[in-house]
C-alpha cells in the first residue's frame, strides 16, 4: 500500500509517497480500505 510518510521536519518538500507492507489488524481491529483522501499542508 502506499503511504505518505514525514521524513523530516520543514515544509511540503519533507513529504515522501512510499509503498510500505499492509498491516494486519490484530484481535478486535478492522482494517479499513481508504480509496481516497486529502493533505492539508498549513504554517501555524
């Protein structure tokens, strides 16, 4: 699956898309499929 991870601190260019493992949900989990989200990128 893919995932944005924060490789660092600092700005959007911190921001990496990387394919890392399914994880299995354990006793009393459900995984949930997303097909769709959103980044919101704010300077406080």
């Amino acid at each position: 699956m893919k995932a944005w991870r924060v490789e660092r601190t600092g700005g959007i260019e911190s921001l990496s898309l990387c394919e890392v493992a399914t994880p299995a949900p354990g006793p009393g989990e459900v995984l949930v499929e997303v097909h769709a989200c959103g980044l919101i990128f704010r300077i406080c």
